[in-house]
C-alpha cells in the first residue's frame, strides 16, 4: 500500500458530522491536537509506525462515540495502537479531552466514515476490532446503511489477522440478528459463545459506553458479539 489517499471516492454517508457549538477549550483541543492525531491522508505501509513507541499489536474501534471505551482500552493496554475512526466531531472533542487528561500517546483518529480508509489498511494488520452501538437503522428502508453489511466485512477479513477478535454490541435485536446472521454465514469467521453469558454480558476488559449506560437505564436488553477471524 504505498500513497493511496484516504480521500478516495466512497459510499455516501448517513449520519451527524456536528452536534452542539463546542465549547472553547474542546474547540482549542481540535484545532490543537487533532492535526497531528488525525491519520495522514497517505498511509504507511507499516502501521507502527504511525506511534512513537513500540506496538504490540493493532486494535481498531469503528464509530468510538464519545470515546470512553476507546480511552479505557487504550489506557489499559499502552503497548497496543489504536486506530479510532469517527466522523462526529463532537465526539472526537470529547475523546481529545481523555487523550490529554490521560496523557494516551497510542491512539490515532480517522474523523470521517470508517468505510474511507478500511480499502487501504494492510491485510492482516488489526488484531481486534471493536463496532459498538454503531447506528441500528431500525427501519426496513434503512437497513442497507447499517454498517455490517458484504462489503464491510469483506474488509473486515481482510484486515483482521488469523485469530483476532471482531466484538459487536447493540440494544437493537433487529440489529443483533442481522450481525450475528450476515458474520456466521462467512467462512472468515466463527461465533465464541459457548452459552448464554457470553452474549449477555460485556467482555470483562471492557467498560460501557454512554450510549450502552443510557440504554441500559432505559431498561434495555444489550447484546455482546465476539466473533473470531478463522
């Protein structure tokens, strides 16, 4: 993969790019720390060196939200990189402040639709992959534009390497069963769960989200998915 720009033509995009007017010290983290978290527009052919330390391995989190879960894997974990691709700016505000709060110097920032740069990773290069609460589309019209879908898992086992983890979550069963069906029905990947714990509660290494702690004070039934690049 040499000079290709992440720029390149993809699919159109559904979603919020901007909330709420930020306020001026995220404002000043943007325009600060962004730029040089941000993933140069021409990726290297070898990821690690997009970190200024030795890495281990290469996790990706796709739509990381507010980015508590990305910041607390990240600190748990200082010898792996992170990639954290999400195109609302205000969540990538709010996690620049757990980047600077936490001094994280091993994540790096995609603030734009994941599907942009996913052609353009190596093969073989992430050894988990996180899709948490990404936007359900609950309507039948809309269910072309939830992300799992041929194409992006078609990257996704490309990307991953042999054994690595893909881990969804959701509150949305229409949703669930979509995954769990479209992921199953690939030869790349098998389902980890051996009873109903490992589909009802959130892996042990992680922490919820805002969207998973306000589902689950709406009194929502959340969903875990691990499944395994074969």
């Amino acid at each position: 993969m040499n000079g290709k720009d992440i720029a390149a033509s993809q699919p159109r995009f559904h979603g919020r790019r901007k909330g709420h007017r930020l306020r001026q010290g995220r404002q000043q983290l943007v325009e600060a720390k962004l730029p040089s978290l941000r993933l140069p527009e021409n990726l290297p052919d070898d990821l690690a060196g997009l970190y200024k330390a030795p890495i281990s391995d290469l996790w990706l989190e796709i739509g990381f939200g507010a980015g508590e879960h990305l910041a607390h894997q990240a600190e748990t974990h200082p010898d792996i990189g992170f990639i954290g691709a999400e195109p609302y700016i205000n969540g990538v505000a709010r996690l620049l402040s757990s980047v600077d709060a936490q001094d994280l110097a091993n994540i790096r920032i995609f603030d734009d639709d994941a599907r942009h740069f996913l052609p353009l990773l190596p093969g073989a290069s992430i050894g988990r992959l996180f899709l948490l609460f990404s936007d359900p589309w609950p309507k039948t019209r809309h269910h072309k534009r939830r992300f799992v879908n041929s194409e992006t898992l078609d990257q996704f086992a490309r990307i991953m390497k042999p054994g690595a983890e893909f881990r969804f979550a959701s509150d949305d069963v229409g949703f669930v069963r979509w995954t769990l069906s479209a992921v199953t029905a690939r030869k790349e990947f098998q389902w980890t769960a051996a009873g109903p714990d490992d589909w009802r509660k959130r892996p042990a290494d992680a922490i919820p989200t805002r969207y998973e702690s306000k589902a689950l004070d709406d009194g929502k039934q959340c969903v875990y998915l691990t499944f395994k690049r074969v």
